[in-house]
C-alpha cells in the first residue's frame, strides 16, 4: 500500500523503444492506427522453430542516443534500449543538468535476464570441442580464456540502472528490481516512494527486456505457452478472445521522468499525470497449478484503498492480457469481481509481452488514453469468451471522461502488482 501522497509525485517525461517504433511519437501513431507491431523474426534465422513472430524492435539505432558510443561495448540490446528511453525522457521532460542536483537524481530500472550473444558464447566453447566432443577439461584450460572479455559486464541486470545513471551523471539513489512482467512497475514504485522518503527529487525508473537470442527462442517453443498463429502474425496475440492459442514474445524499453511536484513546478515542467497509489502481492502457484488470482486481487484491492477511489471512478484498466487460454480466463475472474464494469484494454495486443518492460510500456500507452481522453481498442478481440465476462474496448478507441487509470501486471510465479494514474488538473 502506497504511503500518503506527500508530496504529489507527478509524470514529465516519456521515452519508449517498442515494436511499435522509436520515441512517443510513433508509439502513438502507431496505437492511434490499430497498427501491430508483431511480425515475422528478423534478428536470427527462425525457419526451423515451430513459433516464428515477435514483437520486435527495427530500425533502432543506439548510436542516436548512447554517449559515448564506446560505451556500446558493454551494452547488451537491453541496456541500449534502457539508455535511449532514458535519453527520450529526459528530452522530453526538458530536464538539462542545471535543474536538478546530481545527488537528488535517482535511477531504478526494471531488468530482466540477460543473455550472452551467440557469437561470444562460440570464442570461448569452439576451442574446446574437439572429433564433434566437448572436452571439458580443455575447455576450463583453453577455452575460458578465449571468451570475450567484457562478456560478464553486459550481463549483470543492474547495468541498465548503473549505464542509465553514468550516462545522466545520476548520483542519487540507484536500484534494479528483477521480478518478470512486474518489474517495471515495481520500479515506478520504488522511484516514487524514494521522492515521497526525501531521498530525491527526481528520479529515472521504467524497465527494459530483450528476449530476442535463438537459444532462449527455442527453449521457449518447448516450454512457454506461445501462439502458433504464424500466417498472420498480426492477429497472433488476440488477448481475451475466444480464439486465442498463447502469448507472443517481445522485447523493449519505456522510462519515465518522476519528480515531486514542488520542483516540477518549480521548472516550469509539462506535467503528464500523477501516480496516486499502488499495491502489490504474491502467492505462488499451488502443486503447479495456474495461479488462482489471489495476489492480483489483493493487488487491485490494496491500490483502490491506498487512492481511496471506486471501481466507478477509474477511466479505463490497462489489463496484463497476456492472451493464453488459463492466464486471461483466471485475470478476468478476479476484473470481473473487483472490478466490475470498468472498460479494459490490453496493449500486448499490440506488441507482445514485453516482460520487464511491460508495466513501463503499457504505462505510456495509458499516459496517452489519458492525454486523448480515449481508451484504444484490444487487438483482436473479435469473439467474447464466455469465461472472460469483462468490458473489453474493441473495435474503436472509447471515449472516457474519467481521466484515471489502472494497470495490472503479474508473473507466472504469483507476483502481481497494481497502480492507478491520473491526468492532472
């Protein structure tokens, strides 16, 4: 539960790097035109993989955003998104280095794992294979040494939040928080809790995931419930629709500004919205069994009493949506009690499941409803299941004068976490 709300802890600025595009502006012309950025795999050859779409980003140059470029030789895709988005951000939120002390501008990022690309893995195990056999003894006396050396450093979660303060000479508090699709909005969290304790007046959060590498790819295939709608990958990720078969995968990066609204105010900043309270919960799956909705529940619950608002009074909800048959019937069992009649929409319809970034990114999407005074459409959504009695929005974007909203993430572990914005004025 969030602690009272002094100071107000307001929104100045967005960066996002999505499959739907680079920057807000794209983000939104994108969700503006119903546009999926789901499509066909383009970073590996996955012709021989059962599953081959993804939300995946292109057209992204990290050169326009990272200083110095050196620094991209320690910088996994993640942390190239992370520090770009942060780039956008504080472009965005017009923060320059005169308004803010360095020691009041904190960073806490959202990470996901991370992996080591192919071609790294290849120097330090090729010389250890030898007539088609892995020589382990050769490889701990040959081969470990082989590998490239600035490998561990591009694959340590908390070297988004570190690479995003080096880069903004950000001396304040600094965190990571690692805990699947809720990260990132655990990471607003904790950023907005930080400047409510005093520790900072403003503070870089959001999160980033890049599950884009062939080896997790085809793991996955095996493991994760994913959509096998290949024809059409645009219509592959249907959350709360009859039809759908799975989720889709994805990868990006979102980071907002906070600050307190004294010293947003102060600067004369664009102020997006407010973060008025939260809540989060967890309660493992039992003996393996899909999670039966106690911590999104809980979650929900702790949210609208820290606000002390009504399901009545919530413009939209920003559903986790993750479109597999169990995860979106048990979702919408717990919307449909706690939440009843609040209209629903689900942004990985647009661009997959994000992970990390997930919070973050939706958060944005969110953002935008509220500045346009509309909730977009679920992708998709074309055939209602009887076991998902919620107000799914399709078709159209819906237009809403309650300028406030939830989002919801969860894991597969039993993580779950809410919080609810609102347009300011």
């Amino acid at each position: 539960m969030a602690p009272p709300s002094e100071p107000d802890i307001v929104i100045t600025g967005l960066g996002v790097v999505c499959p739907l595009g680079v920057g807000t502006g794209a983000f939104a012309d994108a969700i503006g035109a119903g546009r999926s950025g789901i499509r066909e795999i383009q970073s590996f050859d996955a012709s021989a993989l059962p599953v081959r779409v993804a939300g995946e980003v292109i057209d992204f140059d990290p050169k326009a955003y990272v200083r110095p470029r050196k620094s991209l030789k320690v910088m996994s895709r993640d942390m190239q998104f992370a520090v770009s988005a942060s780039a956008m951000a504080t472009a965005e939120a017009g923060l320059s280095p005169e308004d803010v002390d360095p020691q009041r501008l904190g960073v806490v990022m959202g990470a996901d794992r991370l992996r080591t690309a192919c071609e790294e893995i290849v120097l330090g195990f090729a010389p250890a294979i030898e007539d088609g056999r892995f020589d382990y003894d050769k490889y701990v006396r040959i081969g470990i040494y082989e590998g490239y050396p600035l490998t561990f450093l591009k694959n340590l979660p908390n070297m988004l939040a570190s690479h995003i303060s080096i880069a903004h000479d950000a001396r304040g508090p600094n965190n990571s928080v690692y805990h699947a699709e809720v990260s990132s909005l655990l990471a607003i969290r904790e950023a907005a809790s930080v400047i409510q304790r005093g520790a900072a007046d403003v503070m870089l959060c959001g999160g980033a995931s890049s599950r884009m590498h062939p080896l997790d790819w085809a793991r996955s295939c095996l493991v994760d419930k994913l959509s096998h709608r290949g024809d059409v990958p645009s219509a592959a990720s249907r959350p709360f629709d009859a039809q759908r078969d799975g989720q889709v995968r994805g990868e990006g990066a979102a980071v907002l500004v906070l600050e307190s609204r004294r010293h947003a105010e102060a600067r004369g900043a664009k102020i997006w919205a407010r973060i008025l309270g939260w809540g989060a919960s967890c309660k493992p799956p039992t003996n393996g069994h899909p999670d039966d909705g106690v911590a999104l529940a809980l979650s929900i619950r702790a949210t609208l009493e820290a606000t002390k608002l009504e399901p009545r009074d919530l413009g939209h909800l920003n559903a986790h949506g993750l479109s597999t048959v169990e995860d979106d019937r048990a979702e919408a069992r717990v919307l449909a009690e706690v939440l009843p009649g609040v209209p629903v929409t689900a942004l990985k319809s647009y661009f997959g499941n994000l992970f990390a970034a997930s919070g973050a990114v939706e958060m944005i999407g969110s953002l935008l409803a509220l500045n346009r005074g509309e909730i977009p459409p679920t992708l998709n959504y074309e055939q209602p299941d009887a076991d998902c009695r919620i107000e799914v929005v399709r078709g159209r974007p819906l237009a809403s004068d309650r300028p406030t909203a939830m989002l919801i993430n969860q894991t597969a572990l039993g993580q779950a976490a809410a919080m609810i914005i609102a347009a300011d004025g």
